[in-house]
C-alpha cells in the first residue's frame, strides 16, 4: 500500500536535510527522493565536508537512490582472463 503523504510531508524531510548541513556549516539545502510513496533516497548538501564541488544535496539523494535501486553485492570476485 502507498503512503498518501501531501507535498509538505516530503518538503519537511528535505528541510530536516538541510538544517543537517546547516549544522555542518553547509549551504543549507536538502532534497528527498520519493517513489511509491517510500524515501528512497535524500541528502544534504556536502561540499565542504567532503571538498567536492558537485556535493550537492540533489546529487548525494540521486546517488542513494540509486544504490537503492540498485543495491551493489558487498561480495564479488574477479576471475582470471583465460
């Protein structure tokens, strides 16, 4: 079953996102990915923690989303080329 959460319930867990950088002396942006009604991925701004231009807030929600979407295996070998 989905969620019925209005525009403002996701608005206020991207505003918590960017009181979150706020707290770490960041530009205080945030942003929330939604998909059936689930977060499936959000983020605050990074820039200065990380000391990476593209840190963005919408660039580390698409980057969980992602790995959301596509979970990566924590376990994999490599096989010699024959």
């Amino acid at each position: 079953m989905i969620p019925n959460h209005d525009d403002e319930y996701w608005m206020n867990i991207a505003f918590r996102e960017a009181e979150v950088a706020l707290r770490r002396k960041e530009v205080p942006i945030g942003a929330v990915i939604v998909k059936n009604g689930n977060v499936i991925g959000k983020g605050s701004n990074q820039i200065e923690m990380l000391q990476d231009p593209t840190a963005h807030a919408e660039i580390i929600a698409i980057t969980a989303a992602g790995l959301y979407a596509c979970p990566v295996s924590p376990s994999f070998q490599l096989q010699p080329h024959r």
